[in-house]
C-alpha cells in the first residue's frame, strides 16, 4: 500500500457517520522498522486530530480506515520528538542513496500491514510514485502499453534510508556517519552539491574532519561557502586546517569577513598564519593560488639529513616531488627531485648536487603565465618568490590548470598525487 492511496479518504466512525479526513500517518520506531502509531485526521476545514492506532479498523483488502470506537472515546495520541508523520515529514523530501551516490525526491511513502499493525517499508522515488500521487497511474499504464515502454517502480528500503533525524513538524537530513564513511569523498562530495543548502552542514557534521576536509574540497566553490557559514566556527576551523592552505584561503575569500575573523580565531595561530598570508595576495595570481606546504631544506645539510627531515615532516605526496633548497635568508638558491636525493651519497650536502638554476614564478605573476610556465617545462609545481627571490610557496599543475580550466571541465583534472 502506498501513503498516496490513503491521504484524503474518508474517516468514518462506527455508526457510518462521517467524522474527516485521512491526512496523515505518523509513525514511531519499532524493533525493525517504523510502525504507524496514529492517523491525523481532518475534521472540518481547520480541527486536525491525532488519534491512536488502537482507536481505528484497517481492512488490509479495502486499504480503508474506520474508527472501531464512538467519536467520544477516540483517544488522542500526543507525537513525540522520535516520531515521523510521513505526508509532512517525507513526502516529497530529498534523501540520499547511498547506493548511486545521489540524491533523490520522495515522491510516496510505502506501508505494508503485518499482525494487525501498518509498517513504514520504504519510499518512492520513482516516476511512478509521482502518477500515482497525481491519480494518473491508470491512464500511464494504459499509454505504457499502447506504446510498449515500462515505468517502473524505484522504491528504497526504509533499511537503506537511514538519513532522517525524526522531529515532530520538521524532517532533518542526517546521514548515517558509516555509510557516508564508505564512499569515495568525491561521491560524497557530489551528494552535498545536490543537497538543500540547510542540510548540507548537517552533513558534514557527521563525517569526521578528516574526511569532511577532503569532502569539502570537491564541492563547489559557491557551495564550500555556504557549508563553512553554516558550520559552527570551531567545527569549520578543523576542517580548513586538514586542507591545504590554499584551498583554506579560497574557502575564506569566499565568506563573510566577520565568519572569516571567527573561524581564524579558532585555528591555531601557525595555520591562522598561514592562511592569512594567502588571502593577502590577490585572486588570479600566483601568490593566491599557491599553497604554503612544501618542503625546504638549507643548503648546508646532506642528503641524508634532508632524508631524515622529509621523514619527520611526513609532507603530503603534492609537496614532497620537489625539494627546494633556501640559504640562511629564505632565498631560493636550487632544486632537487627525490632521485637526486636517493642516489646521492648521504654524507653529500645538497649544494653539491642541486640544480641551481630554479624555474620560478613571482607572487604577481597572473594564472596564466603560472600555467604557461609549468607547460613549457613539463613541471608538476613551481615555485613562487618574492622580489627578493625568498620562497613563499608552490602552485602545483593540477591547482593551475583548474583555475584556467572552465568550470563545467574542472572536475575532470585528475589529482596526480591522490
């Protein structure tokens, strides 16, 4: 039986007087799946009253309800915050499959009786659940026929939609954190893109930071925005502080200025820092788009002592490709790969056996010439100086090529180091 079938039908006590309409179910928890515990009923244009299951017949054939008692002993059934009324709370709401990582709309509600109780089994969301909601089942499966197509049905097990927070007059999108955890967080990240925009913090909130961090740097930029604005600041500081920097300052550019100053209160003061720096530097330039992690080592250690140094940063695989190499000052004075570093003998000093002359860029330099720069020297990043040639960062080609790429074309550059 599906809710659709049921809403608007008419309510009748046992003496075959009309008492309303059907317009709703609500359903409590149960050892297994929800159970519908009481029947809204309207009387008039504007008395609703929730009455309990106990007060009501259910012909399982007819699919119709009817009081079992007079209307003087109807009992009233008073909702709780653990309860669903399905016609409020989810027709017609989004909820996420998890299993085709998308979100979909409610279009009906399936009931199925068993021992004398009606049961929540799953939900529509298919295009029959709409026809059915605008009475036009009938004449769609006699066109199916004539012109041989089929429609049909997507119901999701109610087991397979566990992403409601129940409240009564309201319905909260709340994935469960373990199964949001098993998937890739580029799906999930695609998930939260087609979210409402008041439920993609709740979301969030339920993956752990490391996880929402990598969720967050998949969505869309207009999207990021929104989700730190809603996240409470000391939530959204962790999350930005397990991004990269530079992708922390986008997301900050991108938000209110007062959100802004709150989220880098929470942050601890080197992160805060780094991140502040970035957001110095303006858009569509090298500094802006650079990243603050990376590793440097001065030109006076070996190769064995910039081994063991990689080996206590435990640097991300974007930043470790290239090791620069700086003097006392900060200034960049070479460059070397990791092979240069692992045939190297490991009493050598890495002056020895950098390469002095360094391909770099300048905080000012336009995207542009940043991406022209690493396609003319088939580099996976470059490093960015100031006017006084001290290090400030890098841009890897990755990070270059989505800001010059258009939009829609962004998401499909690979993450080389993922």
């Amino acid at each position: 039986m599906y809710l659709s079938y049921v809403l608007g039908q008419v309510i009748k006590d046992p003496e075959g007087r009309e008492l309303g309409r059907l317009d709703d179910l609500i359903a409590s928890p149960g050892p297994h799946l929800p159970v519908i515990s009481a029947v809204v009923v309207k009387v008039g244009k504007r008395d609703i009253r929730n009455i309990a299951w106990e007060c009501f017949n259910y012909d399982e054939e007819s699919e119709r309800f009817s009081l079992a008692v007079p209307v003087d002993q109807v009992k009233q059934y008073d909702p709780t915050d653990e309860d669903l009324f399905l016609k409020t709370n989810i027709m017609d709401k989004q909820i996420v499959d998890v299993h085709d990582y998308r979100v979909v709309r409610v279009n009906d509600v399936r009931i199925e009786p068993s021992g004398g109780r009606l049961y929540l089994v799953g939900v529509d969301t298919g295009v029959r659940g709409l026809l059915r909601r605008m009475g036009l089942m009938h004449i769609a499966d006699k066109l199916a026929k004539i012109f041989k197509f089929r429609l049909t049905s997507q119901v999701i097990a109610w087991h397979d939609v566990e992403a409601f927070e129940r409240g009564v007059g309201r319905l909260k999108l709340k994935v469960s954190a373990e199964r949001l955890s098993a998937l890739h967080p580029s799906d999930i990240a695609r998930i939260v893109n087609e979210l409402d925009p008041h439920q993609r913090a709740d979301v969030m909130e339920t993956l752990d930071v490391e996880t929402a961090a990598e969720v967050l740097s998949e969505t869309h930029p207009d999207v990021q925005a929104q989700i730190v604005e809603d996240l409470k600041d000391e939530l959204a500081a962790d999350i930005l502080a397990e991004m990269e920097p530079d992708e922390a300052a986008d997301v900050l550019g991108d938000i209110s200025e007062e959100k802004r100053e709150e989220i880098l209160e929470e942050m601890k003061p080197e992160e805060a820092e780094d991140v502040k720096e970035l957001l110095a530097y303006p858009d569509k330039t090298a500094g802006g788009l650079m990243t603050t992690e990376y590793v440097a080592v001065s030109k006076d250690m070996t190769a064995q002592q910039t081994i063991d140094k990689i080996r206590e940063l435990e640097p991300d695989a974007e930043t470790i490709y290239y090791i620069y190499v700086v003097d006392s000052a900060g200034h960049l004075v070479g460059v070397l790969s990791l092979r240069d570093l692992i045939v190297a003998k490991p009493d050598t000093p890495v002056e020895d056996f950098m390469t002095k002359k360094v391909i770099h860029v300048h905080t000012d330099a336009s995207v542009e010439d940043v991406a022209q720069v690493l396609t003319d020297y088939n580099l996976l990043a470059v490093p960015v100086v100031d006017e006084e040639n001290r290090l400030q960062g890098i841009i890897t080609v990755d990070d270059a090529l989505e800001e010059i790429l258009p939009e829609e074309s962004r998401k499909r550059v690979p993450r080389i180091w993922r």
